[in-house]
C-alpha cells in the first residue's frame, strides 16, 4: 500500500493509521525483543564485559523515551489531526506547537539507538558471544531503518500538511 500511496495527497487520517500500522507496531514490538535480549547479554555476560551495562541502559532510555512519544501521539496529536482534517472549525494550533518536540524526540531516538550500536562494538564483537550479540546489532539495525521511514513520514509529510492545515 504504501508504495502505491500518494501521502501527499491522501487523507492525513489515512497516513496516521498507516503509521501507527506499519511503524508503531513494529516499534513496540522490536523494542520488546531487543530489551530482552540486552538483558539476557547483561545478565550472562556483564562480568567479563561490562560494555553491555551501558548499551542496556542506554537502550532502555530511548526505549522509554520513544515509547512514550509514540503514546503522545496515538493519543494526542493524531486524533487532533484526525478531527481537524474533519472539521475545519477544530484548531490544529494545540498540536502545531509540539511539531518541534516531536522532531527533537525522533532525533533523539535515531541518534541513541546508533549509539547503543556502537557501544555494542562498531566493528567485530568478541567471538565469544559473537554469534548472540550480532543478531541484536542486527535488530537494532533494523529497527533504525524502520525509524528512517517513520520519521520521513512524520517530519517530511504529516507535520508539513498539519501546519498548512492550520495556516
Ligand atoms: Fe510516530
Ligand atoms: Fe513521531
């Protein structure tokens, strides 16, 4: 669908579903699984390298962080889009206003999440946890792909078409 769809031009209400579908789901569910696994690393492996305390607290920062950002908006400022794209007499301004925070959350979130990576060696993790390690630097990887995406939507369409809703 998404491919196919002009989210230029379709109701701003399709493109939040969209997001909170494609995007927010997988959020939630990979940040979940990726804690999971970074404790499960901290509790088996912290003594002989405590790196792994660090990229579990840091992780569990933007975790925290980012889930409460996407709760802000499957709560707040969605549902405002949705009734102003409705009803033209509904005020978009409320909203308008936390554009920038919400551009400094996903900065925020995109940012940390590759610095968790590279706290998780940039480069060959030891051998012995190796093979355990590298597929939660894969997830993370993913995860930060999918956030590129998400935030593209958000920043370089919704937010534009909420403010010109709004002028
Ligand atoms: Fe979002
Ligand atoms: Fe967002």
């Amino acid at each position: 669908m998404s491919t196919e769809t002009n989210w230029n031009e379709a109701p701003m209400s399709q493109l939040v579903d969209y997001i909170i579908t494609k995007h927010h789901v997988y959020s939630y569910a990979e940040l979940d699984l990726i804690s999971e696994l970074l404790t499960w690393h901290v509790r088996n492996y912290w003594l002989k390298f405590p790196v792994l305390l660090q990229a579990h607290t840091l992780f569990h920062q933007v975790k925290a962080a980012f889930e409460q950002h996407m709760i802000q908006e499957e709560t707040a400022g969605f549902p405002m889009i949705k009734a102003a794209e409705k009803d033209s007499t509904k005020s978009l301004a409320p909203f308008v206003k936390t554009i920038t925070h919400h551009e400094e959350a996903h900065e925020h979130a995109i940012s940390t999440l590759r610095k968790v990576k590279e706290t998780l060696w940039n480069g060959e993790p030891p051998a012995e946890i190796g093979p355990e390690v590298a597929t939660t630097i894969t997830l993370i990887s993913n995860l930060i792909a999918d956030l590129a995406e998400h935030i593209r939507l958000e920043n370089d369409i919704l937010f534009p078409r909420a403010r010109a809703l709004q002028a």
